[in-house]
C-alpha cells in the first residue's frame, strides 16, 4: 500500500516533470547555445558569468515562449499524435500553472537582458518573444506565412547575444542573424513535410505552394537554401572569423544545398527527413567552426 508521502512524492516528482516539458528543454537549450554563440564571437575575452546570463536568459525567454504556444495550441495538440501527451493536454498542468511559469521566466529574462547587460538585448529578447508566441502561434492555422514571421524569433538568439556584448547594431549581428534567418525555411519546411499528416489534424498550413509535398514545394525550399552559400562567407569578409570556418560554412551551404536537389528529384517523406536532419547538423557545425577560427 503506497502512504500519503509516498503520494505526495510522487506528485511533486510528477509536477517537476511536468514543468520540465513544457520549457521544450531541447529547442530551449539550442536558443541558448546561439545566444552564447553571438556573445562569446563578439567578446575579446569571454567573461564566462556573462555567458552564463546570456544563456540563461535565452533559455528562460524561450521557455516562456514555448509555454505561450503551448497555452494556445492547447486544445489542438490533443489532436496530434506528437503532442499528445504534453502537460497542458493531459491535465498535468493547468492552464494557470502554466502562465505564472511563463510570466516567472519571462520576468526573469527581461531582468537578465535589460539589466545585466543592455536595453537593446532587452527589446529584441522581448519582440522575439511576442512574435513567437502571439503572431507566429496563430498564424500557423493561416499558411506558409507563419514560417516567415517564426523565422525572426528563431533568429534574433545570436544577434541578442552579439548585441548584448557590444552594446550596439551592425553588419556583425546582422549577418549572424541572416544565416539562422535562411537556415529557418529549409529547417521549418523539412520538419513541416515530414509531420504534415499530423499537422493537417490540427489545421496547421506550414508547407508552401498550398500544402503540397511536391517538386515546386522542393524548388521553393532549395531557393531560400541557397542564400546560406553567400552567407557563410560574409563573417570572414567583416573581420570576423578566419578563412577555415569561411570555408567550412561555405561547404556546409552546399552540403546543405545538395540536400534540397535529392528533395526536389525525389521529393518523398523520407528526402525530407534526411534533410531534417541536415538542419539539425548544419547550424552547430557552423558556428562552432567560427567559434574555433574567431579572429
């Protein structure tokens, strides 16, 4: 017979756990690696506290994002087999629990951007933050165009970590930005393909060209693909980084690249989950590899 603190713990535990999920600690934790990737290729000398804020607060505020559009989408995740058994869906969490988690992290991330490092980390970090969770969460129901709106959030994270370093706008952040801008769309879009049959049970429109798993559907993702060749270059060209890492992005794109042309000549579930996984590789190898040839 299982006692009362048995119960009790057991609870707790299930609460914990609960709380765990809805943070997304895997997105979560790769938004906080980018901020940290911004801030630390931004740094002379990395002042390893600052690095542990910065990712902090990446890792809050997209917690707290990720628990909006879990708020939201409440009611349709119980309608898609991957999502089924979040918090929210199961009742693990109420609703309200889930919103004074989110305000908690939010509060705490603002705190950490706005005070510990700048005000201009600070307006990015909070304008990610409602793009995420109250534009680009409802315009999935609507088509293509969420993935555009999601692409901005999903790459402010190293241009918030350059900029809360420096303290100022540029060309730098900027083409940190530009990269993890372009990598949305084949990243999104292969992800999309790959769960369309799930996200048709929700109403979710992510795939361009009506919905349609097909060579114009490829065709559009090689196009926004290819900007990442040209891309990975530029951070050489502005003192950045090193050749090898120029290199090494420049490579990457192609690789990369590569993938949406057996896409677009076989353009079946498992090209694209080749390709998802092509995404999942391709932005850590990139910024690592400027991280190691940092000028």
């Amino acid at each position: 017979m299982v006692t009362t603190n048995e119960n009790i713990s057991i609870g707790i535990a299930g609460k914990v756990k609960a709380y765990y999920e809805l943070l997304k600690f895997r997105l979560s934790a790769l938004v906080a690696f980018s901020g940290a990737f911004g801030y630390s290729l931004a740094v002379d000398r990395i002042d390893w506290v600052k690095l542990t804020l910065i990712s902090l607060a990446g890792f809050f505020i997209t917690g707290a994002a990720n628990i909006v559009n879990q708020i939201i989408e409440k009611d349709l995740d119980k309608l898609m087999k991957r999502t089924q058994v979040r918090p929210l869906p199961t009742g693990r969490l109420t609703v309200k629990e889930a919103a004074v988690f989110c305000v908690v992290l939010l509060i705490l991330s603002s705190y950490i951007l706005f005070f510990e490092f700048n005000y201009r980390a600070g307006f990015i970090g909070v304008v990610s933050f409602f793009l995420y969770g109250f534009v680009y969460t409802p315009l999935k129901r609507v088509g293509p165009i969420s993935v555009f709106v999601g692409a901005f959030p999903g790459a402010f994270p190293p241009m918030i970590g350059w900029i809360a370093a420096t303290n100022h706008f540029g060309l730098e952040p900027g083409i940190l930005f530009a990269i993890q801008f372009f990598w949305q769309f084949p990243h999104f879009w292969a992800i999309a393909w790959v769960a369309d049959e799930d996200y048709q049970r929700a109403g979710f429109k992510m795939l361009p060209n009506n919905g349609h798993k097909d060579l114009r559907t490829a065709i559009t993702i090689m196009i926004y693909t290819i900007f990442l060749v040209p891309c990975g270059f530029v951070p050489y060209m502005l003192n950045m980084t090193g050749i090898n890492s120029a290199m090494i992005a420049v490579l990457c794109g192609v690789l990369f690249l590569s993938q949406t042309f057996y896409l677009m000549m076989r353009p079946t579930d498992k090209s694209a989950l080749m390709m998802m996984f092509g995404s999942f590789i391709y932005l850590p190898i990139v910024q690592i590899a400027f991280l190691m040839d940092k000028v």
